[in-house]
C-alpha cells in the first residue's frame, strides 16, 4: 500500500507539469523517436531547450520532448528559454522537420522550420531573445493529408564566431532537402547543447 500512492501521483504530475524537467528524459524521448539518428547527430543536452508556442486564446504551450500538438495550435512565433546553463550566449536555433512528405518516404527532408543565430540570455531568467532576423523565419508544421504525425525538432547549439556571415543557408535557400548535421559541421556548430520536439498531424 505504501508504494501506491507515488504510483498514483506520478502520472498525473506528468499530465500537469507539461515541459521537460530532466535532460535524461529528453534523451531517451529523442531516442525512442530515433532522432539522433535520422538527423545524423550526436544527442547529450546538457541544457533543457524550452519552446513556448503563443495561442490564441489562453496561455502559451510549452513543449515536453514528443509532445503531440493539434496543428492549429502550432501558429507560433515560438518563444525560448534555456533552463541550466551559465552561459548567457549567444546560441542558434534550428528547428527542422525529418518526416516530410511522410515518414515512410522522406524525399525532401528535412524541412528546415526554423534557423536563427544571435539569442542571449538577457535578464536574470532563462529567456534567450534574438537580436537579429531569422535567417530562416519560423514555419508553422503542415503535414499533408493523409501523412501521419510528423516530428518538429527544435535544437540549439553554440553559435561559433562568424555565424552572422556564413552564407550557406541565407533566406532565400530552400527550405526543403536541409541536413542540420552537415550544416552544423560547415559552420562549426558542433554538437546540439539541447532540444525538444513536438508531433504534429494533418488537419482532419
Ligand atoms: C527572432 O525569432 C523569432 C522566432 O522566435 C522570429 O519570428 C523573429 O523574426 C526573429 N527576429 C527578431 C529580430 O526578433
Ligand atoms: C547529412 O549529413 C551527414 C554528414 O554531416 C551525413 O552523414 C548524412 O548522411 C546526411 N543525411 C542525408 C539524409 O543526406
């Protein structure tokens, strides 16, 4: 009787508190999705990568690594924090999508949903802002019909000197046919520090 009730508590804390609260969590989440090995990457976050997506109504949803969001929920512009890092930057995002156009036969993958350089932490919580235009602007997730879910995968690194004048993804470079692990090696990203991502399904 003594264990039932963590037992019972448990899940629905889960329910409740609704972002990452641990790195080992949202490594074995990336690894039971196999994305460190889709996207060609090495995947040990020592920092929990907080995406909030604005809503139209009521308060932001924060993700927890694989998460399954309505696709109208996923408008954005997203929001992020960095929760357990000293350093106050500066780091760039990606956010790209392996699944496109579905899982089985990913042939434009991936789609780059988002890059940007330039966030730091700028006051005493863990927010990061951008100081600079994306250089790919945010892109809300449309999975075609028919497709199922697909995986929106948020990761930020260091931004190595000389981001802000690579020339290897500029806004006008497609979107589609990206791989964030050849990039990161070009521009001397390294390793992600962290991640989350998020499944998103066509609209009925
Ligand atoms: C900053 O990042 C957001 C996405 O979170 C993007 O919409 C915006 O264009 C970026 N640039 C600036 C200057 O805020
Ligand atoms: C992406 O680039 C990496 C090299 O960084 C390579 O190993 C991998 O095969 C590439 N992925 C695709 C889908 O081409």
């Amino acid at each position: 009787m003594k264990y039932l009730l963590p037992v019972i508590i448990l899940p629905f804390f889960t329910l409740v508190s609704s972002q990452d609260t641990g790195l080992g969590q949202v490594r074995a989440a990336f690894a039971n999705a196999n994305i460190p090995e889709d996207l060609s990457i090495t995947f040990n976050p020592s920092t929990l990568l907080e995406v909030s997506l604005p809503q139209a109504s009521g308060s932001p949803i924060t993700l927890h690594a694989g998460v399954q969001l309505p696709r109208d929920s996923t408008a954005g512009p997203p929001s992020f924090s960095l929760v357990g890092t000293t350093s106050r930057g500066p780091f760039v995002i990606a956010a790209v999508d392996p699944d496109a156009p579905t899982p089985q036969t990913p042939t434009a993958s991936q789609i780059r949903h988002f890059l940007g350089g330039n966030f730091f932490k700028t006051g005493l919580g863990n927010a990061i802002l951008n100081t600079t235009a994306a250089v790919s602007g945010f892109l809300q997730p449309t999975p075609p019909a028919g497709s199922p879910a697909h995986r929106y995968v948020f990761l930020v690194f260091n931004q190595p000197p000389g981001f802000d004048t690579q020339t290897i993804v500029t806004p006008s470079t497609s979107i589609s046919l990206f791989n964030i692990s050849s990039f990161a090696e070009q521009v001397g990203l390294g390793a992600p520090i962290g991640g989350t991502f998020m499944l998103v399904a066509p609209n009925a």
